[in-house]
C-alpha cells in the first residue's frame, strides 16, 4: 500500500505486495482490527506475510555443536554459520548468567534493523525451542513440549512414544502423521481417531485403511465420504467376516501391496465431490483445515480460533482476536504478524518464538515472560526494555517512540528495495536461519537461484559421510522377515540421503503389520506436505450448484469441489 492511502474502515482496499508485487486487498473488517490494536495495516500480502514468518523458524535441520557455557556437545537448530553462540538447555534456562547482561545502547545514528540484527550476533540463544522441563527422552524433538520417548517430532504437545511427526496434541504410540491428535496411528494427515493408517481427513475412525473424509468409521479400508460406516471395501458394504477375510487377503505387511494400493487409491478418490473445505465444528470460517472455530478468516491448519484471521499452525485452544499468527495458541489473545506464540501471551507484534504470558511485546525474538519489551533478543522475565537494556516506564515508551518515528522517516530497505518501516515484519536480513534451513522451503519450495534471486540466504547442506549397509530393493517385502538388529541398518533413499530405522519406530511398524518405509523422513515429510491442499486460497464456484466458494482449490484442480450445503445433502 502506498503512502496515500487512508483507512477507511467502510471500505475495501486494494494494494500491491512489496515482495510478489500482486494486488491483494485490506477488507474493511482488517482495517477495524488494525485500528484496534493501532498498528499499520500490511504492505505485503497474506501469502507473503506467511512466507516470512516461517523462514523465521527452523524446525528439522539440526547442527552439532557445543554449548559456549558449559562446552557440552549438543544438538542444534542454530548453524554457527549465522548464529555464533549457543546454550545448552540446562544453561539457557539457569541462573549462571542474566539475560539482561546481552544488550545495545540505542544509536539514533543507525537503522534500528541493524542494531537488531547486531545484537542477535551477540546473544546467546538456546540450543532447540522446547519446554524443557516437560520433555522426558526426546532429544531430537523440536517447537515441542509435554513429550516424552518421541524422536523428530515437530510443533508437537502432550504425544508420547511418537515418531517422525508434525503438528501434533496429544498422540500417542504413532508414526508418520501430520495434523494429528490420535493413537497406534502411522501415515496418515489430518486425523483423531485410533489405529488409523495411511488415511486422510478423517475424524472419530477407528481401525481404517486408505480412508479419506470418513467421519465416525469403523473397521474400513480405501473409502470415501462415509459416515458411521463399519466393514466397507473400498465404498462397498461387507459382513464383519467377509471383511476380516479380504483384509487379510490382501497381506498388508507387505510394501509391495501398499504400491499397489496407492496406483488405485488416490484415482478412487478423485472419483467423488469433496468439500470445498476440510474443518468441522465451525462458524463462519474460511480457508484450510480449520476446526472448532468462530469467525476465523483464511485460516489453515489451525483450532480453536475467534474473531481472528490469516492464522496457521494453531494447535492448542484459544486464539482470540489475532491476524497473522503462526503457530501455536494456547490462549493468544491480540497479536499480529508474529510466529510461533502463546501461553497466554497478548498483544505480541511481529516477534518470533514468544511465550509464558508475555505482554506488549514487539520485535521480540526468543522472549520469555516479558511485558513491554521493544527489539529485544533471548531474553527472560524483564520489562521496559529495548535492545535488551533496561529502562524505566517512561524512558521506555519515550524511547519507543522515537524509535517508531525513526523507522517512519527512514525505513530499513533491504537488498531488493523492499521497504521495512513499523507495522512490518523483522526484515528478512535479520532472519537466523537461511531459506533453506526454515518451514518456509516446505510450503513456498524455491531452489538455490531462485532463493538468492529473491534476496534470501541460502546454506550449502552438508554432505553426510555414511555407507549403506542395504540397498533398498534388498529390504525384505514383509515386516515379518525383518528382524530385530534391522536397526543397525544404513539405508539410501533415492533423493540422496541416509536413514535408519529407529528402535520403537521398528517396535511401531511390527506391532501395525507394516512395511518398513523406503524413503527418509524428509521425504516422507514432503510427500505428506504435498497430499494437503497448500494455503493458498481461491474464488471459485461449486462444481454442482454453481454458488460462489473460497477455496484453497485452485480452479484448474481435477478434484470435484462442491460448497457446503451440496456436500451435505450428497454424503450426509
């Protein structure tokens, strides 16, 4: 949005994204919001916005490192590369040093982006994002909390016994989910249930196979569309021993058979309408997998949200009144542009990785348990402080002040002439990680030209110095010839990569009857990703009645799309 647009808050607005350069427009309910909580409104666009939050965070790359306190080796999301010292959790967390002791005088001389910038070169942040006293034997978890005997799981609470996993409350004894809250469940994406496999969009199922969109199922394999339907084949009914005897027939342990099935599954599917969304238990919600929710906006990914919009990865109840929050809730209440918040924290602006009640927070990065904090970095418990110093109340918001004004005369811009005044985002210069590294490579996928070409920072993944002991096609076709030492077994995915096969993943796969995965867990994690429907979100009509849709379905989908009141009267 240019300069000379006003707020009108009776009106729609359009402007042109900074970065994209497409118009999108600041309907007249956001204007009332940014009003409220007196903020600009965005001069980027919703998708954009998304974007450069989550190149803020990296979840799954980890480097090996020592803590600069205690010169323990440790694991780490922060690569020495562009983050130059880290702490263990035990020494983040303890009283041997003062998180105040980190800070910068303000200089009136220098854009206080680079001044941020700075001092992150300077603080000590903490090896991984975990609420590390609620983990119990979960080393290599990360964004998680409440876990326990878990192995890389991501934007995870309450799970245990879990493995390889992302966005997840309250999962137990599972493998290989995204978007979850079930039991003895592996494959599958978006789901609550138990014992739910290799299935999709499914809610209250129990014992399920290759199901999509089935609400209240039980014991059914490759259907569609069904409501409290118990022995069904692929949308046919059968009796409990008809099915139990097919079941069996099609030797389920085997991964040649799960090759099979997927050739056929995903063109069945196809076969019938979906709904134009994936969410229950809503209220006037738009976007993508939006569930329990009231007046939520082009969310996706997300629970438990009111009055709020353009909200993603929201897996703990409540946000109320936010726009443009990333992850996670747990009682966020007006906040804007910002990643990866919550425990009732309030009015945090665009800040990263903040929580425990936080309150007035802005271009906060990695803030504990602060109120009024400006610019701050890895800092605990304090107030009124800017660039990590203390002040008092009223140097404080003086200090602010000036700050806010600064940026409005003289705006940071980065190497592409992209404009950074208040009301933006932290500057992509100043992100930790680079794009590669960060959430945003899995939902925005550009390569090595086009990540520098757009301004970004790109890392050289490093080379693993591993041999294979199997060659995949050597692997055994049934989990019932694999044996227990399968574990010490170094295996090459076709992408490049090595993998192993954990210890209690193997305990999962045999318990299941299931194959042993022939891809990594990157890949695996990928071609999960890419089964979802992406956030972004179109105008488009219902294939059936022809009434006006917003849907992440883009018009050229293959996919039959029907709105709501035609999905129901056709599978309810």
């Amino acid at each position: 949005m240019n300069s000379e647009t006003k707020i009108h808050s009776n009106d729609s607005v359009p402007a042109a994204c900074q970065n994209c350069k497409k118009d999108f427009i600041i309907e007249p309910d956001d204007f009332s919001f940014y009003e409220k909580i007196k903020v600009p409104p965005p001069t980027f666009c919703s998708e954009c916005r998304f974007q450069r939050r989550i190149m803020f965070k990296n979840e799954m790359v980890f480097n090996k490192r020592e803590c600069d306190l205690c010169g323990k080796s440790l694991i780490s999301i922060c690569n020495p590369e562009n983050i130059p010292k880290v702490f263990c959790h035990k020494c983040w967390w303890s009283d041997k040093w003062d998180t105040g002791d980190y800070y910068l005088d303000y200089d009136s001389n220098k854009n206080f982006f680079e001044q941020l910038k700075e001092l992150q070169q300077k603080t000590p942040f903490e090896q991984k994002i975990t609420d590390y006293a609620t983990v119990i034997n979960s080393d290599y978890i990360n964004y998680a909390g409440s876990c326990k005997n878990c192995y890389l799981i991501f934007n995870a609470d309450f799970c245990e016994n879990v493995y390889y996993s992302s966005i997840l409350a309250h999962v137990q004894d599972s493998a290989d989910l995204l978007m979850a809250s079930a039991e003895l469940s592996y494959g599958s994406i978006d789901i609550d249930g138990s014992r739910i496999y290799f299935s999709e969009n499914c809610s209250d199922c129990i014992n399920i196979w290759y199901c999509k969109n089935c609400i209240g199922c039980n014991d059914c394999f490759g259907c569609m569309n069904l409501i409290k339907k118990n022995y069904y084949i692929y949308n046919q009914p059968y009796t409990k021993e008809e099915y139990n005897k097919k079941i069996k027939e099609l030797e389920l342990h085997k991964y040649s058979t799960h090759l099979e099935i997927k050739k056929i599954i995903y063109d069945f599917w196809k076969k019938f309408p979906h709904r134009y969304m994936y969410g229950r238990m809503n209220k006037d919600a738009t976007g993508d997998y939006v569930f329990n929710s009231k007046n939520a906006k082009d969310c996706y990914q997300g629970r438990f949200m009111e009055d709020s919009a353009y909200c993603q990865f929201v897996t703990l109840a409540t946000v109320r009144d936010c726009y443009d929050l990333s992850g996670w809730g747990n009682g966020a209440e007006l906040c804007v542009d910002s990643s990866n918040c919550g425990e009732g924290v309030s009015r945090v602006n665009y800040s990263v990785t903040t929580w425990a009640n936080c309150r007035n927070v802005e271009y906060g990065m990695y803030v504990i348990n602060c109120n009024n904090c400006f610019g701050c970095l890895n800092l605990r418990k304090k107030e009124y402080c800017i660039l990590n110093k203390q002040y008092t109340k009223e140097e404080y918001f003086t200090l602010r002040d000036e700050i806010i004004a600064s940026l409005e005369k003289n705006p940071y811009i980065d190497r592409k002439g992209r404009v950074w005044k208040y009301g933006e985002f932290i500057p992509y210069d100043v992100c930790p990680f680079s794009y590669n590294e960060s959430v945003a490579n899995q939902y925005f996928p550009l390569n090595k030209d086009e990540i520098e070409n757009l301004g970004f920072s790109y890392t050289e993944p490093k080379k693993p110095n591993y041999q294979k002991t199997i060659e995949i096609e050597n692997i055994p076709d049934s989990i019932n010839d694999i044996s227990d030492n399968f574990v010490d077994e170094i295996i090459q995915c076709s992408c490049g990569k090595f993998y192993k096969i954990a210890e209690g993943e193997l305990q999962l796969l045999k318990r299941f009857g299931i194959p042993i995965p022939r891809q990594c867990f990157d890949c695996r994690h990928m071609i999960r990703i890419r089964r979802t429907n992406l956030p972004y979100f179109y105008n488009r009509v219902c294939d059936k009645c022809g009434e006006s849709i917003r849907t992440s379905y883009s018009p050229d989908r293959l996919e039959i799309i029907y709105c709501e009141k035609c999905y129901q009267q056709e599978v309810y």
